[in-house]
C-alpha cells in the first residue's frame, strides 16, 4: 500500500507539473491557446497579471463554484490550483530565451507538442486518483446538477471560456481548435495506462501468471 501511494503522489506531482509545461508550450508559438488559457490570456491583457497570476486566479474562482454544486476537494485538486500556477510562469520565461521569430514549422511542431504533453500530463494526474482538477470538478458537478451529458456541457464551459477570454484580448486559433478536437481521444487512450490500481489482487497459482492490479472506485 505504500508503493501505491508513493506512485499516486509521484505521478501527481509529474503530471502537474508536466500540464505546466504544455500551457507554455501552446501559449508559446501564439497559434491559438488552449481553451481555459485564452481566458487566462485574456485576464493578463485587462489586468497586468502573469500568465501563472491569470492561471491561478481562475483556478481559484473555479473552486468556489464548487460550492453550490456541493463538489468536495481532494489533495489532488488543491495541488492542481498551486503547482500549475507556481510553475506555469516559470515556464513560459524559459520559452521566451528561444529565438524570436521561429520558423512556422518550429512553431507547429511546439503547439502539437503542447497538445499531446497536456493529454499525457491530464492521463497521469487524473490517474493518480488524488482529486479532479477545479476544471474537471466544475463539468462533474454540472453534470450531476443538471443531468446534461458530459460531451454536452463540457463544450459549452469550454465554448464560454473561450468566447469571453477572446473578448477579452486571448489568442484564439488553430491551436484552439485541435485542442478542442483531439485532447478527448488522446486522453481516453492515455488514461487506461496510467491509471493507479488501489487495491491488489490476491496471490494465484503460478501456472496464471497473473499479477495484475485490480482497481477499485477513486477515493
């Protein structure tokens, strides 16, 4: 049982700190952020803030909503809020050190890479079965709430945020896009493998050779 909580919290702490990284990386070659960060984008262009401010000021602002649809934190969601918003600013200034004007190709190739290091990145924290992010909590809670499919009302908090995010200065673009229609099928083929098994199955004969994991609900 200790292995596994040593591996829930190290994975915890590599996905976050990897979802920091791929903000950086969409943001970067300014093709279109993802959706959360074009409103994040656009709180740095009325305010002033950092990037980071920007990411953890509306991760708060997230968690509260939590309040009326009674969603309850775990020590997942709350490292979520902290180490994505410390390290994202950190981040995007060691991107800034690259040259200034980037082929188009270099660009490219950051903001794919920036896409699939988030799905990657969102299959280890989710896997790790240490609490939703404040994102994921607030689509949970809406489902359960109104009773809308998850497709459903994930798009439309996504949709808003970017509506009001490009209203308020972020860059919307093809990077936008291909988050919106990728990060699904890279997250639902990334999830199965790194999901943490909490609970393991009793010894068998050696003649199974069967010494899998047998997961049981998240906390």
């Amino acid at each position: 049982m200790t292995q596994i909580w040593f591996r829930r919290g190290a994975q915890l702490l590599i996905g976050l700190t990897l979802y920091a990284f791929s903000i950086a990386l969409v943001v970067h070659p300014a093709l279109g952020s993802m959706p959360w960060d074009v409103l994040s984008q656009g709180l740095t262009h009325q305010f002033g803030w950092s990037l980071g401010t920007a990411v953890l000021v509306i991760s708060v602002g997230v968690l509260l909503c939590w309040i009326p649809l009674r969603q309850k934190p775990g020590i997942g969601t709350i490292a979520n809020v902290i180490v994505i918003g410390v390290l994202v600013d950190p981040f995007v200034d060691l991107l800034a050190l690259l040259p200034t004007h980037l082929p188009l190709i270099a660009r490219v190739g950051m903001m794919l890479a920036g896409i699939v290091l988030n799905g990657l990145a969102g299959a280890l924290y989710i896997g790790s079965r240490l609490g939703p992010g404040p994102r994921d909590g607030l689509m949970t809670g809406l489902v359960a709430r109104t009773g809308g499919r998850v497709a459903l009302v994930r798009g439309g908090i996504e949709v808003t945020v970017v509506l009001i995010g490009w209203a308020l200065g972020g860059t919307v673009g093809v990077g936008t896009v291909l988050y919106g229609v990728s990060i699904g099928a890279i997250l639902q083929w990334l999830m199965p493998r790194f999901e943490v098994p909490l609970v393991a199955r009793p010894a068998v004969p050696d003649a199974v050779h069967d010494h899998h994991w047998v997961p049981t609900p998240a906390d």
